[in-house]
C-alpha cells in the first residue's frame, strides 16, 4: 500500500539506508537541461562524447513513462587534510602525488548502486501498484545536479557543483527514475534553493589551470580532473606544470569553499583512505591512497596497477594514463638533485622514455628535462 507521504517516507527509508539527503522531482525538461547544447557547441566537454548524449537533455526519452526522479546525496567526506592544507613545495625529498578525496576508497558506483537497489528494494514492498524503474550511480544518460537542485538539495554554485548549506559539495548524487508519480519534494509553485554564492569567486581564482572561465561555466578541456582521467592522449605542455602533483582528480575548486569549511565527515569505511602493501616488484612498504608516493605510482606495473586499484574509481584513467601522470607531476617536483630517491626516479623516468607506448615515452622525457 501506498504510505499516505510518499515523499516523506521514502526520505526517511533513503536516511535509514546511509544517505544524507533525499528530494524528489517530476521528470520534466527543465529549462537548464538545455543549456548543455551551447556548452557543447563551445567544445567545452573535450573527448567526453557521452555527454552529447540527447537523452541528458530530456529524461521522457531515458525510457518510456518515466514520471518522477528519486535523488539522493551519500557524503564522501572524511577528516584527512584537504590538498591546500599540505604544501607540496616542501616535499622535495619523497615527492607525493594527490588523488582525488572522492577515490581514496571503494569505487563510489558501487557503493552508491547498493544503496540505490536497496531504496528502490524497499520501495517495491511498499508499494503495491505495478511500476518501472532504473537506478543510476552516476551511469545514466542523466544530469543529476539539475534535478537535486529541483528537488531542493541545493544550488549550483560557481564551481557548476550542487552546494547544499549544511553538506558543502563532498557527495555523490545518485537517482531513481521511475514511473510512479511521487508528490515532489518542493511544493510546485515552490522556487528551488537559493544561490548562496554571493560575491564569492575563491573556486575560480584558486583554479590553476583557468578552467572556470567564468562564474557558473567550466571548460572540462583546462580541468585538472578530466586532463588526468578522462584525456587519453598527451596533456597539453602549456596545462602540465599547473597540474602540480595531481595524478587522479582534483579538490582544488571544493577545498576553497566556504561552504565545504565545516561539510560534515562519514566514519564509512568504504571511503576512509585505502592502504595497503604494494606488490613484491615495487619494493616499497605499505602506501596510502592519501599521498602516495609518486616513485612507487611512476613504477607500477599494469599488473601491480590492475592489483592495487581492484574494486576502486582509479581504474578509469587506466595504467596508462596514471603513468603519464605520475611522468607530469615527478616533472613538476622539486626533487633535491644528487640524492638515492632522486637517482632512483631518474632511472624510472629514463625507462619509460623508452617505452613503446608515445604518451608516456614524451612525459617521462619532458619529466627528465626539468629533474636535472
């Protein structure tokens, strides 16, 4: 049987199952689904052809009756230092690359995806009327931002990230589409949040490659986060040293907001930062996902790599493109000449400028230039 609030009781199971917030929707065209066409046409979105999918810019088209979208938010945040609180100019003697907060643990879709199956497990005991529905870990041809916004989680700030007053920017969206039709979060005459960005400009003036070209517009091709994971070929020279010692992601836009200054922490161990014991060959002892030495990354092989990041969202930039980050971030360490580790990193680099694969033979030679 139908609860007498839907919308109340399915937030209540969401929250029960670990998520933080949880808003409903009805699966409409909302005006701002549209602007992703201009975005695209500008060549914004780089080698993500995905993105040009033409159901992101209406959800009737994802599958037939589709009336509501459940959208829930899961924290990823934990109480590691932020990459602006550790200066990497003074690791000059163990340089360290930076991952990405979000991939310090499980790979989040599968994390999100339980939860989903869950929520959505229990709603087909509750409701006894037939229905349809999909679940999306951030898997869908759906721009999820847009309809938590329209569920009430938050607005979208200048960095084009959901902020939520209470929660900051550390968390994964999930959704639900389906065909029941669910009594939206907001009621309909309703504005969504307000935009609490104010005169703010921090995200855009801390970015070091310029990719917030202005409030509210990124050009994903400057992003340090899609140079160092979703860009397949070489990074572009004039990009490298402003990507620092990132090899996976980047926090930089989130770790300067305001909003993010006191964003609530998980104790989920699924998001806790991994370590573990490299394998035999790497010859280094235990490293941690949380600053990880960028020696033992740079001398990965795809075996060691395919070990290490089993069951993790690391695995998406792939061995070889880890590698060629590694090459741009040793690059751009400021590693004390004449010492065993840089000796040792110099022999790294020297046998992967020889390697058959071009991206990481022309990084690892653009690393050496600047080490000695």
């Amino acid at each position: 049987m139908r609860p007498a609030s839907d919308t109340a009781w399915i937030t209540d199971r969401a929250k029960y199952l670990g998520f933080d917030l949880c808003g409903m929707v009805a699966a409409e065209k909302y005006p701002e689904l549209a602007q992703t066409e201009a975005w695209l046409a500008n060549g914004y979105a780089g080698e993500m052809k995905y993105l040009a999918d033409p159901r992101r810019t209406d959800p009737q088209s994802i599958f037939a009756g589709i009336r509501s979208v459940i959208i829930c938010a899961l924290t990823y945040n934990t109480p590691q230092p932020r990459s602006i609180d550790v200066p990497a100019e003074s690791d000059t003697d163990h340089p360290h690359a930076w991952i990405s907060r979000y991939a310090w643990g499980a790979d989040y879709h599968e994390v999100l995806r339980a939860k989903l199956d869950q929520l959505l497990a229990v709603i087909r005991e509750q409701f006894d009327e037939p229905f349809e529905a999909r679940a999306y870990a951030d898997t869908g041809p759906l721009q999820e931002r847009v309809f938590a916004r329209r569920a009430g989680l938050g607005w979208l700030g200048k960095n084009t990230l959901l902020l939520n007053q209470t929660m900051g920017s550390y968390f994964f969206l999930g959704a639900i589409l389906t065909t029941l039709e669910l009594s939206p979060s907001l009621p309909p005459a309703a504005a969504p949040p307000p935009d609490l960005c104010g005169s703010c400009t921090r995200c855009l003036d801390a970015c070091p490659t310029d990719a917030l070209i202005e409030p509210y517009v990124l050009d994903a091709r400057r992003c340090i986060s899609y140079l160092t994971i979703e860009l397949r070929g070489s990074i572009p020279e004039d990009l490298r040293e402003p990507v620092g010692r990132h090899v996976f992601g980047c926090d930089i836009c989130q770790d300067v907001c305001p909003w993010n200054r006191r964003a609530p922490v998980t104790d989920s161990p699924e998001f806790q930062p991994r370590n573990f014991a490299p394998q035999a060959e790497d010859s280094f002892h235990t490293e941690s996902l949380l600053l990880p030495r960028l020696e033992w990354i740079a001398s990965m092989t795809e075996d060691s790599y395919k070990a290490a990041f089993r069951g993790s969202p690391i695995k998406r930039t792939k061995w070889r493109g880890l590698v060629r980050n590694a090459c741009i971030a040793l690059g751009n360490s400021k590693l004390t000449q004449g010492t065993e580790v840089h000796g040792r990193i110099e022999g790294i680099l020297r046998r992967l400028a020889v390697y058959s694969d071009p991206v990481i033979s022309e990084s690892a030679l653009w690393a050496l230039a600047r080490i000695q």
